[in-house]
C-alpha cells in the first residue's frame, strides 16, 4: 500500500511539474512575441485644422494651426509657421508654438471667432500680433507679439 501511495505522490508531482513547464513556456513565448514584434494598433494621427493664414507679397507666407492634444481631449496647442518660397512652392523656415504646449482649448479653436487678432505686414522685420479665444463666455486671450526677420519667428 506504501507503494501504492508513493506511485500517486509522483504522479501528481510529474502532472504538476507539467503543468508548470507549460505555463512557463506560454508565458515566455507570449512575452518572446510582444518584445519582438508584434506590431502595436497603428497611433492615431493628431488632428489639426488651420485656423488662420497671410501672405506677405512674394516673401513669406505665415499660418496658424491648431494642433488637437493627444493626452488632452478638451486641450490644444497652436502653432505659428513662416514658409519662404522655393521655386514654385512655400518651405517652411520657422515655427513657434502660441502660449503654451495644449494651453489652448480645442472645441473654441474649431469654432466660428477663434482668431480674434491676426495681423501681419509687409516690412522688414514683419510685425505679426495673435489673439485667440480662450472660451465665449472668457473671451479673447491677450495679443502675443512677434517679429518676423529673414525668415525666422521672434517674440517683440
């Protein structure tokens, strides 16, 4: 009977080191497959919608885009860039970010009146004045100043 016994013992000892063994294999394989890749879902493109743009003459051409956050839903950055030309196009020469990195929010940027001040002229350095809306019910932000000098973006 003893040996009876110690046949079960081992039986179920090989049955558990089995089981062991296979999960230990499963769980190296699946991490062996996410480390070498398993390609993740594809990251969704950040939404963006120009909400202003100027063309000084022949010499620069400068937008603003509102840049959805992808950490924020309610938040927005706004970027300003200067395009020189080039040929038969426009190439970017500069960029700034208006106010800070998703300081914005997004659901007024999109909306009529979201640029409350954009004004731009032709000289040397070119004057250029942002004010956006900060909510209806707050209104518009402060304008923020900047110069533009051969091309490139400087607070005034």
């Amino acid at each position: 009977m003893a040996k009876n016994t110690r046949t079960r013992t081992r039986s179920r000892m090989v049955i558990a080191l089995a089981a062991a063994s296979a999960a230990s294999i499963a769980a190296v394989t699946m991490g062996t497959t996410a480390a070498s890749g398993a390609t993740p879902p594809p990251a969704k493109a950040q939404e963006t919608k120009q909400i202003a743009s100027s063309q000084l003459g022949q010499d620069y051409k400068i937008t603003l885009t509102a840049l959805h956050s992808t950490t924020d839903q309610y938040a927005a950055s706004v970027r300003l860039q200067v395009f020189v030309p080039s040929g038969s196009t426009w190439k970017e020469s500069d960029r700034v970010t208006v106010g800070d990195v998703d300081g914005w929010f997004w659901y007024p940027l999109g909306g009529k009146g979201a640029v409350c001040e954009f004004s731009t002229a032709g000289t040397e350095p070119a004057p250029v004045a942002v004010s956006l809306l900060i909510t209806p019910s707050i209104g518009c932000s402060n304008a923020v100043h900047y110069e533009i000098r051969n091309g490139k973006v400087f607070a005034a």
